[in-house]
C-alpha cells in the first residue's frame, strides 16, 4: 500500500496536512483550487509519508 500526503494552502496563507491511502495509480503533484492549492505527494512507506507531513507542519 502507498501513503500520500495531501497538504492545502489556502490564499490567505493557513495550511493544512494530512497522510491518507493513496489512490490506486496517485501521483504527485499540484492542483489549483479557487481558494488554496492542493499538494500531493506520494510514499511507498507510512512512516516516510509521517515525517514528510511532520516537516508540513513545521514550515
């Protein structure tokens, strides 16, 4: 099973992280909402996926 981490930042500059199962065929990468980006990134490992939305939080 992969992880992703899909992370919203919103236009007035709030952020939100959070690990999921990714979806069958999910790549990483960005799309472009009204009001916030969406990022996804995507791990073979739980644990990879964990530290990457960790740092997330910390910026």
């Amino acid at each position: 099973m992969k992880y992703a981490v899909e992370a919203k930042v919103f236009d007035n500059g709030r952020m939100v992280a959070r690990v999921r199962p990714a979806r069958d065929g999910e790549e990483s990468g960005c799309t472009e909402t009204r009001s916030c980006d969406v990022w996804v990134d995507v791990f073979d490992s739980e644990v990879e996926a964990i530290r990457f939305c960790n740092d997330y939080k910390r910026a």
